[in-house]
C-alpha cells in the first residue's frame, strides 16, 4: 500500500464544488458542538510573519477545542528568520515539531512554495496579496448560513479590490454557485485583469464601477466591504488619495434588500461608519465568529481526521 498523500489548503482554486459544500457541512457540524478531542496528541504550528487578530487567533481557538496543541509565532522578529533564515529553512525546522503549519506571509506564493518543501500540511493564512482561503471558508459559510444557499446570489464588492486577497479567494469560491458580480472600486483599486479572465472564462456575470451607489447596493444580497490595504503599498502617498474613497453608512441601506448582509474580512478602518453596526443587516462581527468553525472544518479536512 502507498503511502497516504500529503494535503495542503494553499488556494481556494484546488477545491472542487463537492470539496466546499463538504466544508461547508462539515463547518455546520463544528458549529453545533466544537468541543471535540479530535487532534489529540496532534501539535500545530502558526507561523505568523505578517500580523493578524482573526486568523491566528480563530484557527489557535479551533485548535484548542479540538484538543490539539499549538506552537509558533506572531512575529517574525523574535525569530531566526530575523538573522537570515531562509523561510525554506524555517518550514524544515518547524516540520521536526508539528504534525500542521499554519502559515501567514507577506510574499504571494509563499504558502505553496512552502507546501512544496516539507511533508507535513501547510495551510495557507494569507500570502501577500494573493489568496487568503480559510478566509473564504468562512466567508462562503456565513453567506450559507445568511442566505440559505449559496446559488444565484448578488454579490457586491466595494474597497481594495487589486490587493485584497479576501476578494481574489472568494470569487474563485464563489464562482461555482453562479453569482452576479458587483465590483465597486477606484480605477487605482480595480480588480486585477487574471480574475477579469477566470470570471469571463467560467461565462460568469460581473459589472465594475467606480461609484459606491445605493442602486448598486439595492440590488445586492451580499456586500462585502473591504478595507485600503496600506501594508501593500509602496508610495503611501497613493494610499492617502484614496484611504477613504468609499464610507458605508447605515442611510445608504434604507432602500437595501430584506435579505442583504454586509459582510467584512475585518479589520476595518473607516470604511463601514459605527452607525451601521446597530442595523440587522450589518453581519462582520458574527463573520469572524464563523472563522472557528471553518477552521475547524478545514484543519481536520487536511489532516483527514473527519
Ligand atoms: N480577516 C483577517 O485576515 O483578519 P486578520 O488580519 O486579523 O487575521
């Protein structure tokens, strides 16, 4: 018998439809009882070099529950990587210790580079401005759970959609359940041209515009706010003309859709005003919440202990 394959969750683009509804499910089920012995005697490994609240936090809390012990850092600087340390070197290192790594960087590619040099499971926390997939489990989650489906649904973006990489991993999540697009952003911001392509190649729906209207928001059953990723830039005079291009706020919703829930990775910064975390419709702080639980789902999808 060979031995069984390795599996990594580097990018939402190696899921099949089936792969997502199963997390999805499997998601619901964490939902319901958390608490499960699961990983023992299993050690995790979160290797943060760029900072994060949510994910490191929320995949550290599902391990916890589950009964898994966590190693790792959340800042680089405390670690050797600081001397000159290759990160091919620290992922060797860290696979002599942990049975999963969990890995945040600041250079797209570097969660499947580091997939490709060790033999234990990496999922990938974030790379740069590339992919952020267990942010689109949950994602994909919390429009299940609001919406009751996942099909057929209006889905509007507005903010940093060139380096926000939530954006980029939830378009290929989402693009196998046949959504309208809504892509709002100034033209510094636009959406990059490969995902222009993924959608026109899988004859999905979209619009861009550069206009945060409330006709486009009446039309929507999801929007999904974003925030000027100004760790991405490399002139922050660029990042100041267009930091507080688009403030949601709660007037802009009167006319807006029963169904619709405004949706955020999280952090925010200005661009969902305070007087919109009182409306019903207003979902992020119950968003991250589901981050536990997707989490859960994906971490022991990869170690195939569900
Ligand atoms: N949504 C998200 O990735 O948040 P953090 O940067 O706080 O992890």
């Amino acid at each position: 018998m060979s031995p069984m394959k390795k599996k990594s969750f580097v990018s939402v683009a190696d899921l099949s439809k089936e792969d997502i509804l199963r997390l999805m499910k499997s998601a619901e089920s964490f939902e319901k009882n958390p608490n499960r012995k699961i990983l023992d005697g299993k050690i995790c490994a979160t290797l943060f070099f760029e900072p994060s609240t949510r994910t490191r936090l929320s995949f550290e809390t599902a391990i916890n529950r589950l009964g898994g012990k966590v190693i790792g850092f959340s800042d680089a600087a405390t670690t050797s990587s600081s001397k000159g340390e290759t990160l091919k070197d620290t992922i060797k290192m860290v696979s002599n210790y942990a049975d999963l790594i969990i890995m945040r960087h600041y250079l797209e590619g570097a969660a499947r580079y580091a997939s490709e040099v060790t033999d234990v499971p990496v999922i990938n926390a974030g790379d740069g401005a590339n992919q952020h997939p267990s942010q689109t489990m949950l994602d994909l989650y919390s429009v299940y759970k609001t919406q009751g489906k996942l099909n057929n649904l209006a889905i509007t973006m507005a903010g940093d959609l060139k380096y926000g990489r939530t954006v980029h991993s939830l378009i290929v999540g989402m693009s196998h359940f046949k959504p309208a697009f809504n892509f709002i952003a100034p033209e510094e911001l636009r959406l990059p041209d490969i995902y222009k392509q993924f959608m026109e190649e899988k004859g999905l729906h979209y619009r861009e515009y550069t206009d945060f209207s409330e006709d486009v928001i009446n039309q929507s059953d999801i929007l999904y706010m974003t925030r000027v990723q100004r760790e991405r830039f490399t002139d922050l005079m660029e990042y100041e003309k267009v930091k507080n291009i688009y403030i949601l706020k709660n007037n802009m919703l009167r006319n807006s859709k029963e169904n619709l829930r405004i949706l955020h990775p999280l952090p925010r910064v200005n661009e969902i005003a305070y007087d919109v975390d009182d409306n019903f419709k207003a979902y992020y702080f119950e968003q991250a919440r589901n981050g536990v639980f997707a989490r859960q789902a994906v971490i022991c999808d990869v170690l195939g202990t569900n």
